[in-house]
C-alpha cells in the first residue's frame, strides 16, 4: 500500500508526466462532464433501477485500483433508486431491500457489468504514463492524510486540472470512500485548484449528505452563494433524501424547488416516483398528473419504474399497457426490464406469458446481449424450477465464465435445492479467480441457509473471517439469516451491532427487522426497542414495519406501551385498521395495569 512518505518521494517522478498522459482527453472528459452537469443530483438509468456501478473493493487483499480506470460521468448523485447509499457492491449477491414485485430477484443481474477489470481505459497506452496515472490515483486512495498529501503535491509545482479533478472524484466515489471525496472538495475549495460551479457544490452537498447526514447538507445549502443554488443542487439534496428514504424531507424539498420556481425536471420526478413506490404508492398517481400538467415527458426510466410498480400492484393488465406504451414511443425493453415482467408473470401464474418473455432473452443472447441475459434467465428458470435449462444456461457460462454469472448459478442451484452443484461453481471460481468478489461468499452462504445447512455456513463464515471478506451489507444479511436459523438471535444481534458501529456502510433495513421480529416473538421489549432505536439513527423512519414488530413485542410481554401514537405521529404515521386493532390490545394490557393498581 501507498503511504504518504512514499506517495510523497514519488510526487516528483508522478510530476507531470502523468498529467501530460491525461491532457489528451481532458477537453473530452470535459465535455462529458458538461454533458452531466444537466442530471447531477440524479442518476442514470442503471444506476436508479439496478444499482449499477463497479465498485472496486477496499479490502486490503485487492490491488488498490484496477489495471484499467472507469471513466465515469461527473453526475455526483444519490444512487436513490436502491435507497442504501449504494450498498449493492456485492456482485450477484441478491437485492437489498425492495418489498415486493418482479425486480427483486434480479437486481443481482444487473449491479455492474463485471468485476474482473474489464472497464474501459481512457489513459495514454504509453505504459509509464499510465503507471503514473494509477499511481498517483493509488497514493490519494490509500495515503493516511489526503489533504497533507495533496498539499504537498501542489506546492512542488504539479497542477490538477478540472478534468482530473474530475477523474479523482469520481474514483473516490466509485470506492465509496465518501469522507475522502469530502476533504478533496473541502480542500479543491480552501486551495482555491478551481473556480467552484453549481455542478462542484452539488458534488461537495452529496459527499455532506452521504458523510454527515441530511441536517449538515441542508445547512451547507445556506452557505452556497445564491447564484448557485439552483436546479442542481436541491436535486442532488432530493436524490439524498430518496436514498434514505426519508419521504417528508423529499416531499419538502420538492416543493421548495417548485416554490423557488426551479424547473422541475424528469429525473426529480422519478426521485419521488422511486420514494413513492418503497413507502406509499397511492401517491404516484399524483406525480404523473402533475408531469402531465406542466408536459414532462416520461423518460425510459420513468417507464421502468412503472412497471416495477405495476408488477408490484399484481396489475398485470397496467404493466402490458405501459410497455405497449414504451413501445409506442419507439422504446425497446433491455434484458433487465423484460426480466422484472417475467419474474412478475411467474408469480402470478402466468407460465404461457413467461415462456415468450423468456424466448425474447433467448433471442437477445443470441444477437450478442450474452452477459446480461444469461445472469437472467439462471435466475428465472431457477424460478421456474427447470434445472434441466439451468444446465444449458451454465453449460454457456462455463466456456467463458465471468463471475457474475458464476454468482447467478451458485444463486440458481442453491434456489433449487441443487448444493453440491453451487458448490462445483464456487469451486471452480476459486480455481479461476485468487479473490473472488464478495459476492462469491454471500450466494454460497445463503445457499446453504436456504437449504438449511447451517453448519457448511458456519464454515464458511470461518474461511470469510480468514480473509476479510465479510464487509457488505448483504453479507452481513447472510450473516444475521444464518445465525437466526441456527438459533443464536444473540449472535445475530452482535454482528448487527459490531457491522453499525463500523459506520462505513449502514447494514440493511431487511437485517434490521429480521433480528427484531425474533427478538418481539420471544416478548423482548429491550432488545427490540434497542433496534427500533438504531434503525432510526441510521435514517429508517416513516415506515409502520418496526411500529408493528415493537407492538409485537409489547403484545407477547404482556405489557402496556406508552406513548406510541405521539412516536408514530411525529413520523407522520397513523394507525390503519389491522394496526389500530393491536394497538387496543395492548391498550387491554394498560387498563390491567390500572386496575391492579386500584385494587
């Protein structure tokens, strides 16, 4: 690894002949970034629905960057659409936590392209330039004080142009070393390395919002000069807000952007399109009314979103129309669309229906959409029970395997019951891979879980101990899922707690509940309050899940709760008639209490 001495003995050699290396393509990463300046504070299409980006991993058994450098769009956003700060780094490793509907089985499908560095180079072939180039980006990674370094850097006469600066945000990002890309703007700023622009305070609000939390990013709105508090901006602030689900800040800075007369633009309507369908979906009739209203026209993702949510409605009917729509408009279905619509026609039966959807991947396979429908369709025939097509899908695979798809079969034939054919794969990904992802571990894991093998999980876990792997939010859900099964809540507890504490990456709302729902059947009123507690500091609030487990608890205790409709009510929560019809109960326990006081 980089220390700052040696990153710094090396800044000379670095100097500027890694810069020259770059300056070829500058004016074009400029241009792309212009491009971009249009939709920060919001996200691509990949990245709302599925999630998509190659993370490269922190672990200290990687190499600090890949032999080839993603150049990304400076957009600098909330990937809001998966609400969990972009936890979903664990490649083929599940979903995180959409409630119902046809994208949760296959947002493993569609994370990022691969893992295996095959991500395209934009640095001069020249080979020691782009030694220099990875070098210096290695050095900002992994050096202890990165404004000592960047300081030092500068003050020997090396310069970081607005492409570069650029370059190395978006790499910082693409780690999610977050607290890093905060002191690079925090220090681009004091150093004065560039003139900020609305798009520069976007990025820094985004760092604040995923750093420090919705209150510090609201209050650095305050101290952006006016002129550049527009459009960008509050998006950006929006985008946050949708990423942790915080449905009265989005719905509040929505309206501020319209009460500021900012344009409101498709993308900031999908953000609350993406809110809405998590947490109350009766209110996105109200955004398509006002899209059409002021004539926004809904993009390809605005469709998908949709459709989503049809299949979560189980409105068949609805999800055809808005396709015949999508296709009336001149859009075509990628893979992953045509996946959520055949998982959906699965699920409610509709076999026939699924069998042309999956002939359509079939036929994308076959004129070159290979990776991605193969992930697809293990997945699906998985869902189908068909192990004989599972076969065939991976018999492909395995004559150029990557290890998305490897990941997708140990998913498929754990799915089905089939382990000691997850296991042929993830053994033969440990031939072909040193380091296989994180998630290689994750879908093996809950193969065995699913198929309640608790002691080969176990193992396991031993082994990911060994080499660290263990460091993501659906590993640490694996991880709570198999000692829960195995009977040892307090363990499970204990992962949950040691993951929180690491404050790097928020454990799954999913996680949460699990362990809490065990704790409320045994009438743990401590405990379950303790997590209730956590999940809001962490930002899971509005949501009457937890309400409903704490009355739980509370309800197999055989004891009164206090105060409960005030806490619901600053969340903006009421009682509906199932929920209303425990809570009397509990209130039974109250009325109890008082009378044994009496007596």
């Amino acid at each position: 690894m980089w220390s700052l001495r040696r990153a710094s003995a090396h800044s000379r050699r670095i100097n500027r002949s890694w810069l020259g290396c770059f300056r070829a393509r500058t004016a074009k990463l400029d241009r792309a970034c212009h491009f971009a300046s249009d939709r920060a504070g919001t996200c691509t299409l990949e990245n709302e629905i599925f999630g998509r980006y190659n993370l490269l991993n922190e672990l200290h058994h990687k190499p600090a960057i890949s032999e080839k450098l993603y150049v990304g769009s400076c957009g600098y956003c909330s990937k809001a659409a998966m609400g969990n700060d972009n936890e979903n780094d664990e490649i083929g490793g599940g979903f995180l936590e959409f409630e119902t509907g046809g994208m949760n089985g296959i947002i493993e499908e569609s994370n990022a392209e691969e893992v295996d560095g095959e991500v395209e180079v934009e640095v001069d072939e020249e080979s020691g330039n782009k030694k220099e180039a990875l070098e210096l980006l290695n050095a900002i990674t992994e050096t202890p004080n990165i404004v000592d370094f960047l300081s030092k850097f500068t003050e020997e006469g090396n310069e970081l142009s607005r492409g570069e600066i650029y370059l190395i945000m978006d790499h910082l990002r693409k780690k999610q070393l977050y607290w890093r890309a905060l002191q690079f703007s925090e220090w681009l700023e004091r150093s004065k390395q560039t003139d900020f622009t609305e798009r520069d305070y976007a990025c820094h609000l985004d760092c604040i919002a995923k750093v420090l939390g919705l209150w510090k990013a609201e209050k650095f709105i305050e101290k952006i000069p006016e002129s550049f508090r527009g459009k960008l901006v509050y998006q950006t602030l929006l985008a946050s807000c949708v990423s942790v689900l915080n449905i009265k800040k989005a719905e509040s800075v929505f309206r501020k952007m319209r009460d500021l007369g900012l344009p409101i633009t498709v993308e900031a309507c999908e953000q609350m399109i993406i809110i809405y369908k998590r947490l109350e979906k009766k209110k996105i009739p109200n955004i398509l009314l006002m899209m059409k209203d002021q004539n926004i026209k809904p993009s390809f993702l605005t469709y998908k979103l949709l459709i989503d949510a049809k299949c979560q409605f189980n409105d068949t009917t609805g999800m055809e129309k808005l396709v015949e729509a999508m296709r009336n408009e001149g859009m075509e279905l990628d893979v992953f669309s045509l996946a959520v619509i055949a998982r959906h026609y699965i699920s409610v039966g509709l076999k026939d229906k699924a069998d042309l959807i999956l002939k359509e991947i079939e036929k994308r396979k076959q004129k070159g959409g290979g990776l991605g429908a193969r992930r697809s369709l293990l997945s699906l025939y998985a869902s189908l029970g068909n192990a004989d097509e599972v076969g065939r899908i991976w018999k492909e695979c395995k004559a150029d395997p990557k290890q998305s798809e490897c990941i997708a079969a140990i998913q498929a034939w754990g799915s089905l019951g089939k382990v000691e054919e997850a296991e042929a794969v993830s053994e033969m990904m440990l031939q072909t891979w040193k380091n296989p992802t994180f998630g290689y571990y994750t879908s093996l894991l809950n193969a065995y879980i699913d198929n309640n093998l608790t002691s080969k999980g176990k193992d396991l876990v031993e082994q990911m101990g060994d080499i660290g792997s263990w460091a993501g939010p659906l590993t640490w859900d694996a991880l709570v899922r198999l000692y829960i099964k195995s009977g040892d809540v307090e363990k499970a507890h204990s992962i949950l707690l040691k993951v929180a504490r690491m404050k790097r990456k928020k454990p799954l709302y999913t996680t949460y509940i699990a362990v809490m729902e065990h704790y409320a059947k045994r009438g743990d009123i401590h405990n379950t309050e303790k997590l209730f507690q956590s999940m809001r500091e962490l930002g899971y609030t509005a949501r009457f899940k937890p309400f409903e487990i704490l009355v739980d608890a509370y309800i197999n205790a055989k004891t009164p709760i206090y105060g409960l409709r005030a806490r619901m009510k600053a969340d903006n929560l009421y009682p509906k008639k199932e929920f209303a019809g425990k809570m009397a109960l509990v209130d039974c326990f109250r009325k109890a209490e008082l009378s044994n006081l009496l007596d």
